[in-house]
C-alpha cells in the first residue's frame, strides 16, 4: 500500500481519483497481508537461499515437496533434505511497521522425522539485510516457533529482540512432538498483549511487561527495608512446657538379644565366657528433644515492601518493530526433514484463522490417514525383514535403531513413573 501511495501521480485528478479506488480496493481485499507464501510455482524468486556454510559444505539443501504424507500431494513446502546440515533461506516484503497495529506471524511446519532435536522456529528480520550472508549471527526481531531436544525441551520458542538483546519467553509453551502437519501463530498487540496459537487454538497469552524481561520490573523489594529486630519468624518452637521424663537418658541404645541362645557345642573353656549378640533396643527413641509447639508470637515470613524502581521507564512502544523486512528460517538438524509451509504476515488474526482452517484445518484428517498408511507400510517392511541375518543392510539398521530407541523411551517413562511413586511414598511416610 505504500508502494501504491508514493506512486500516485498529483498530476491527473481522473488518474488520482482511479488510483485512490484501486488502492482502496487493494487495502480492503488484502486486509492487511504484509507477506503470504504458499510455495507455489514461482517461489524460488520470492526466497533467497543463503550462502552461509557454504564454504565449508554445510550448507543443507532445500526439497520442495509435499513430503512422504501429506493432505494433498499438490501442496507443497519446503523441506530440510540433509542431515547434520545448516540450513538459512529468507524472503523480503515491504518494510512495515506494527504501530498501532496487531502483528500476525504464522506459519506451518511438520518434522517427518520423528525430530529428536531440532528447531522448526522462523525469524522475521528488520532493517537492511544481505540475505546471500543471513545465517546464525544475523540478528533478528522475532524468533518464533518449535523446539525439541530430548526429554527436557518441547516447546515454542517466542524471543523478543528489544533494545539489541534477545529475549526469552518466560512462560512454558508445550509444542507438537508427533510427525504431522502443525501450524503455529504468534499474536502481538498494541496493548502490549500477545497470544501464541497452535493449531489455532490458543496455548499461552499474557502482557510483554511481564512475561519477557524487556524492561526492568516495575516494581521491586525496598533495597533499604530491613527486617526488624523483634520480627518473629519462627512457626514453631519448642514447647517450655515439655520435660524430659525421669531416666530417659538411661534407656541403652542396644540390648542383648534375648532370643540368642548359647550355641551347644559353645566351651567356656576355649571360647571365653559366652555373651549374647546384641541388638538396636526397641524403647530407644534417640536424644531427647521437646515437643514443638505453634509459636504463639509467629508474625509470617518478613517480606520487604515493595517500591517503585527508579530504572523503570516505561516505553509505551515496547511492542513496536518499526521496519519489519524479512522473514527467515535459520536451523542447524540432526536429522532432516522439516517442512515449512503458509508463511504468513499480516495484521488480522481473523485472516490467519482463516488461512489455517482453509490449509492444515482442510487437509489434516487426509494427512493423518497418509500418514497413518505409511506407517502401516513401514512396519509390515520391518517385519519382513526381521532381524534373523545381523549382516542387515544399512536401512535394516535403521529400522532397529528406531525399535531400540522405542524400548529406550519406555523404560525411561517407566523409570520416570518409579521415581514418581517413590516420591509419594516418601510423602506418605513423612505423614
Ligand atoms: C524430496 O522429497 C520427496 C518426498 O518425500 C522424496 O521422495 C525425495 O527423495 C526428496 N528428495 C531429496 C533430494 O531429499
Ligand atoms: C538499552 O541498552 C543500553 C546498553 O545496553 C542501556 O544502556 C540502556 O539503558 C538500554 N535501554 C533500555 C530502554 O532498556
Ligand atoms: C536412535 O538413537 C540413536 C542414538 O541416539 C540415533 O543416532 C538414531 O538416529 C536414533 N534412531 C531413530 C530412528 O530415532
């Protein structure tokens, strides 16, 4: 729309008046679409690869496909193809700012894989880039999307770049960790509110004062409070009541055992005078120690006020990514075969919801029975070649590794599960 103002001859009022219809014409039927990408034909010239790793032949290559399932064979993404490979591509839009603007950030991504660590995250970019050199040092605005690693991080990824430092999202986002198509959007609002959607179903939402560290908290503890002297902060205390019972320190901590009976062929003569073994005495209950007792004077926790922070300076631009240009995906996998599809941004969450439900939302249940056939195929192959010759060939390897690794993952959920029920047992004895 800039683009179309800042052609705008002032010249002809007829052309002008013809001008300002098409321009309206053109905001109202792309409600505010700054950059939508579907990989149809004609993607290669929208989309630079990047020559970062080259050199070192470490760059990945890019699959334009619809991948091994899909919901429809004629849609197609782009897919890591590699493993062990870097991989940075990008696509420039007109700059934009989000001033008083919601931001839309949208894309689909579906790890064939069976990802055990890897990104599926995409960056959108500000300022001047050379997209041939874009890779894992270019800094960025927003970084958004999946990660996986192992056990410990499954999660959606929502870095914020303000004032030249990244931030992380300080709230848990669970990700999708199966092998299917997942869309994910990212919402920021001019209220400072954002939303991060999966599947179009909201997962996490909340205010950029708070769940980033942007800026230095509004409020914190009084630096000069002290704790006054007489602050109680003891619950419980002895009991000044409670008295040692008479001979409590006479009580041994062992007894002979009075079941042990002198062995029958035991000489006193050659083995010395026999004694009983002893053993841990019932009745000994350790040192003495009073009862415990409510602390009658107990004043709770001391907590400092809390005071205004003089390095807080509130910036009602907090949200503002005033020239918005590129938007990228920069990975390194393990394993290969992430696929990218529906880039999207824009200003309307409605037209994102819309664009989800008429891709993923239409074709989901025809990928999930393609995918659900492809496994059927994978497995009847396995057993087809079950390993009776351990002189298997390399994809027969592969496919016991995945059965290895699936063995591996239950006894870890199991170990996972004893340890849980070990630590209610432990509650339970504290009871
Ligand atoms: C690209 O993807 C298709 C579909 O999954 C696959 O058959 C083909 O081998 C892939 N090509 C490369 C170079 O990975
Ligand atoms: C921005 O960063 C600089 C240097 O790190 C710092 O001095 C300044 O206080 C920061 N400004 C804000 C608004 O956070
Ligand atoms: C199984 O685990 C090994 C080692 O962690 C890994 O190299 C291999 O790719 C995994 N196989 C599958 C199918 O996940």
């Amino acid at each position: 729309m800039a683009i179309l103002k800042r052609r705008v001859p002032m010249l002809n009022p007829i052309f002008l008046s013809l001008a300002i219809t098409l321009s309206l014409f053109v905001a109202i039927s792309s409600a505010g679409v700054i950059f939508e990408e579907n990989f149809e034909d004609g993607w290669e010239n929208r989309w630079v690869k990047s020559d970062w790793k080259k050199d070192e032949k470490m760059a990945g290559e890019w699959n334009y496909t619809s991948g091994k399932w899909s919901g429809n064979t004629n849609d197609k993404g782009i897919q890591t193809s590699e493993d062990h490979r870097f991989y940075a591509i990008s696509a420039e839009f007109p700059e934009f700012s989000n001033k008083d603007k919601t931001l839309v950030f949208q894309f689909s991504v579906k790890h064939e894989q069976k990802l055990d660590c890897g990104g599926g995250y995409m960056k959108l970019l500000s300022g001047e880039l050379d997209q041939k050199k874009f890779g894992g040092d270019s800094s960025y605005s927003i970084m958004f999307g999946p990660d996986i690693c192992g056990y410990s991080t499954k999660k959606v990824h929502a870095i914020l770049t303000y004032n030249g430092t990244n931030h992380l999202i300080k709230k848990e986002v669970p990700c999708e960790t199966d092998q299917l198509t997942h869309v994910y959007t990212f919402i920021l609002r001019p209220d400072a509110t954002y939303s991060i959607l999966v599947d179009n179903v909201e997962k996490q939402s909340g205010s950029l004062y708070s769940d980033w560290d942007l800026l230095p908290p509004k409020k914190i503890k009084d630096p000069e409070a002290k704790k006054p002297e007489d602050w109680d902060d003891k619950e419980y205390i002895p009991d000044p009541e409670d008295k040692k019972p008479e001979g409590y320190d006479d009580i041994p901590k062992e007894i002979p055992d009075p079941d042990a009976k002198k062995p029958e062929d035991w000489d006193d003569e050659e083995d010395g005078e026999w004694t009983a073994p002893t053993i841990p005495n019932p009745e000994y209950k350790g040192p003495w120690k009073p009862k415990k007792i409510k602390n009658p004077n107990y004043k709770g926790k001391w907590k400092a006020p809390m005071i205004d922070n003089p390095d807080f300076k509130d910036d009602p631009d907090l949200y503002v990514y005033p020239n918005l240009k590129y938007v990228g995906v920069e990975l390194w996998q393990v394993k290969s075969g992430t696929l990218f599809d529906n880039v999207l941004v824009c200003d309307d969450p409605e037209y994102a919801k819309q664009l989800a439900e008429e891709t993923w939302g239409k074709q989901k249940d025809a990928e999930k029975a393609a995918f659900d056939e492809a496994e059927k195929k994978r497995e009847e192959e396995e057993s087809k070649d079950d390993p009776v010759d351990s002189d298997a060939e390399d994809g027969e390897d592969d496919a016991d590794d995945a059965e290895d690794n699936e063995t591996d993952d239950d006894s870890k959920a199991d170990s996972i599960e004893h340890e849980a029920a070990s630590v209610d047992d432990d509650v339970h004895d504290e009871l």
